[in-house]
C-alpha cells in the first residue's frame, strides 16, 4: 500500500514539473528586494535569461573622453576606485564605432553633455546593421529621474532646441524591439540569426530593466520577453555577440575583465 502511495506520488511529481509553462520565472538568485537592483532568472521558451531591474536615478552612463575611453568594466572600475566609488553592476550600453575609438554609433548624453549627436536617419538604410533596421531609438534618462524609450522619430520630434536639455544621460541604438506594445515587424520566430544579447526596457512601474540572454538567441525571442513576459511597452536592444554584464552577486558576471565596448551603463556606490 505504501509502495503504491510512494509511486503514485513520484508520477505526480513529474507530471507537475513538466506542465509548468515555459514562460515560469524561476529565482536561482537571492532575489532580495534590494534598494538598488532587483534580480531574478527567467526561463523564457526554452531559453535562459538574467534580468536586472532598477530605478532609473541610480543609473549613470559612461564613455570617456576621446583619449581615454573606458573600453572595459575593468578600466571603468579603476577610473571610479580612484574617486573612492565602486562599480556594482554594469552592462555594456549601445551600438559604438570600433574603427573610431569606440565612438557611439548614435546620440551620446553624459551628465546632461552632448558628446554626440543623434544619428536622424530614419527613411533608409544606408548599411545593413542592426543599428539601421529601422526604427531604432534612444533610451534616455530625464533631470527628474524618469526613463524613457523612445523612436528615433519620435525622440526627433520631442526634443527640439533647447529641450533636449531635460535630458542627463542617452543612447541610441537599434532595432527597437517592441515599440508602443508591438514586436518590430521584422523580426520572425526561429531565425537562425542567433547570438548572446542585451536590451533595456520600462516595466509598467516605472523601473529599467536590462536583460541579458544566457543562451544565443534571436531578435523574436528576447522581444517577445519584453513584451509577453516582463510587459514592457518599449525595448531596446544594446548589443549582441559583445553582449557583457558586471553583476559579482552571480559567479558567471563576478570579473571585471569584460569587454570592448562604447558606452557602459552602470550603478556606482
């Protein structure tokens, strides 16, 4: 009798493991409400995910000057180390120029600077990048501490002359990968165009939240996250294949020895 009771709940067991939809977060971190970043696990249709949520006055962006970019987390790290800051998470931040210093591709805002000016192109394609499969847009941060993001055309048509001054901090790139709740046109389910990637998006609260793939993937997969599972109503995509994430709570983001980047986005204690 025992036997049987012990079998028939093992069968159970199973069954209820493997009905337990795709789209289940599941929390292999601490997942503490902390004051600065929230983190949690996703296992999103077959794919694995980390996401990282905050509010957006803890954010700042980083660049360099042009004799000096940062690069990598670890040179951003000792630039703050010697103004007695640490880094405590920080994820590579846009489309850049590699031949150029690592330029941004696009609009650069720093601490309500004008590094470089938006990239207006919003008719055609002048190179086939992901940067140019229109719309891109522009993940910008306001004085007030708002976030926000926004088409190209759209960032175009909001912020002209001295407007563009609500802004601290900004960066362009592309595609968009849900603008307005709607999945970019072009992207298809099952692409084979895979890679490691990172975005940003707005939750309904208000908060920013990046996320960075743990297995490759495509443009459909990681939009359809933003959209169906974390609800946002506009994402951005910053990166593949270079995609890098500084977070030490979690052994496999723990180096700063990442990266050849343009921008960094990063939290600073």
């Amino acid at each position: 009798m025992i036997k049987t009771i012990l079998s028939i709940l093992f069968l159970w067991i199973i069954y209820w493991f493997a009905s337990i939809p795709s789209c289940t977060k599941y929390y292999l971190l601490e997942h503490q409400e902390s004051s600065i970043l929230r983190d949690t696990m996703i296992k999103w249709r077959g794919k694995n995910y980390v996401v990282l949520s905050t509010s957006p006055e803890k954010l700042s962006f980083f660049l360099g000057d042009k004799s000096n970019r940062f690069k990598s987390f670890s040179n951003l790290a000792s630039h703050l180390k010697n103004k007695n800051k640490q880094l405590l998470f920080a994820m590579n931040g846009g489309m850049y120029l590699p031949n150029h210093n690592n330029e941004p591709q696009g609009l650069y805002i720093e601490t309500g600077k004008i590094i470089k000016e938006l990239d207006s192109i919003v008719a055609y394609r002048p190179i086939k990048t992901n940067f140019y499969l229109h719309p891109n847009g522009v993940f910008y941060i306001t004085k007030d501490g708002s976030a926000y993001i926004k088409s190209n055309k759209e960032f175009q048509q909001e912020f002209r002359g001295d407007k563009i001054n609500r802004i601290k901090y900004a960066t362009q790139s592309g595609p968009l990968l849900v603008n307005h709740k709607e999945l970019h046109k072009a992207f298809t389910p099952k692409s084979k165009n895979v890679h490691i990637r990172n975005a940003v998006g707005i939750l309904p609260s208000g908060e920013v939240c990046f996320v960075i793939s743990e297995d490759k993937i495509c443009f459909h997969d990681i939009a359809s996250l933003f959209k169906d599972n974390l609800k946002c109503r506009n994402a951005l995509y910053l990166d593949g294949f270079v995609s890098e994430l500084y977070y030490p709570k979690i052994k496999k983001y723990n180096s700063l020895n990442r990266g050849d980047f343009g921008v960094i986005i990063g939290i600073i204690d």
